[in-house]
C-alpha cells in the first residue's frame, strides 16, 4: 500500500490497534515509513496487526496497554518512551437512552473513551512538547458532533473527545504540536458486522444500517485511517483543533437515525 503522505522516520503509538479502525490506521502508518507501536488490552488482536504489518513489510512492535490502567502506562512508557504521532484510538460502545442508561454504564464508557484518551495524552503528549513537534489524532466520533438515538452514554462521551480535541490543541498551539481528531460515521468494523449477524435477518439490518448513510453505503475502516494519516502528516502542519468528520455525508444533512 502506498502513501501520498509520508510518516517516514517517524515513531507512531496507536490504542486500541488490534482490530477495526485502530487497525487500519496502524496499518496506513506503518505503509507511509512510521515504527508502529500497536498497543491494546488484547493481546492476540494486537500481535495479529503487528503481523499483518510485517507481512507487508512494514515495522511494528506490540505493547499491551489498558488505558483505564496507570500501570499499564508506566511500563509503556518503559518501552515506547517518545513517539512522535500518537493515536487516541482505544473506545467502547453503549446501547441505551438516557432513561435506560445507568451511572455505572457513563462511568464505564467515559473510563475508557474520555478519562483513557486523557490519560494517553497526558503519557506521551509532554515529550511531543519538549521537542517541539508531534501529532495527536484522537477518534471521535459524529456521535460527538450532534445527538445519537440510544447511544446516550456514548455520544455523550464522544462530545468529550471532541471537547477535549480543541482544548488540547489550544493549549499547546505554540509549541509545534497539532492535536486534531477524526469524527468517523457509521463504520464497517468487526464490531458491527458482528451486531449486524445478531439480527434475525443480517442482510436486511445492513441494508437498513447502509440506507442511513448520505452515500448509502457505511465506511470501511481504511478511509478513516486515510485521513487519520492526513492529519498526523506534515502536510496537516496548518490544521489544529480540527473535528474532522469522515462520514459519506452524514453529517452534511438530516438523515434517519437508527
């Protein structure tokens, strides 16, 4: 796979890389020339990617990194002590409307989604500024540009990231360091595609899901991470504090939401 946008030299870290969309953009990276440091809480998801790298002749390495865990981040940080793109990728979903949706169930979601890409940025985000450069790409979501259907808990979550996003860029504006993310809309992850086969009738609930989508079509997980490497390539230099969203459309009109 090739790249217009070179990450050549440089050393990436991505959460949440052992399958899906964290996936794809460790993948991405490591084709534009980046050492990918693929850290996830599944471990055999995580040795898979760096496999699928190395196959294609990339350079990738493994971490086992829990983001609700600290230790997790000291003995990374051990390992991988400067990177100079990081990727807040690692996030779980929720099913459930504000009256169905439990405190327990927010504190869940926002341990992993929100307080997990925190702790990532605060991990390598200060090396970034005492070199004066780096790339933070954080994975939002459109779910964190406007109201979701049952998905309390996580729109809600996905709004932090986005929050989080802007402040962070601000805050580290003049040092050389862009924090941007990507609002993907509704993806083909294994993730879905294993809800979809739980409906009765699979292809009737990805045609349904597809329909939804400005294009008629869901993503796949390699166009999000083609503009994940968008944003933590030099040719992103200007683009801070951007909610970038890659979403066929959707969020460029008002669509059905199911």
């Amino acid at each position: 796979m090739s790249s217009a946008f070179s990450l050549a030299g440089k050393t990436a870290l991505v959460t949440g890389a052992g399958s899906g969309i964290g996936q794809a953009i460790a993948e991405r990276f490591a084709a534009a020339g980046a050492v990918v440091w693929i850290a996830d809480v599944d471990a055999a998801g995580g040795h898979a990617t760096v496999a699928r790298i190395r196959e294609a002749r990339g350079t990738a390495e493994f971490v086992r990194l829990d983001v609700c865990r600290d230790a997790d981040f000291d003995a990374a940080l051990v390992l991988v002590p400067v990177v100079d793109v990081l990727v807040c990728n690692a996030g779980i979903g929720h099913v459930g409307t504000v009256l169905t949706t439990t405190p327990t169930d927010l504190e869940r979601i926002f341990a992993v989604n929100v307080h997990g890409a925190f702790r990532t940025m605060k991990a390598w985000l200060p090396g970034m500024v005492s070199r004066g450069r780096g790339s933070v790409v954080l994975t939002a979501s459109t779910a964190g540009l406007g109201g979701l259907v049952d998905r309390f808990a996580y729109a809600t979550s996905k709004h932090a990231v986005v929050g989080m996003t802007r402040s962070a860029a601000l805050d580290v504006a003049r040092t050389g360091v862009r924090v941007n993310c990507v609002c993907p809309g509704r993806v083909e992850t294994p993730f879905v595609r294993s809800r979809i086969n739980e409906y009765p009738d699979p292809a009737a609930a990805y045609r349904d899901m597809a329909s939804t989508q400005a294009q008629g079509r869901m993503g796949q997980p390699d166009e999000v991470a083609a503009a994940a490497l968008f944003l933590a390539s030099d040719e992103a230099s200007f683009v801070t504090g951007s909610a970038l969203a890659v979403d066929g459309g959707w969020t460029a009109g008002m669509f059905p939401q199911k």
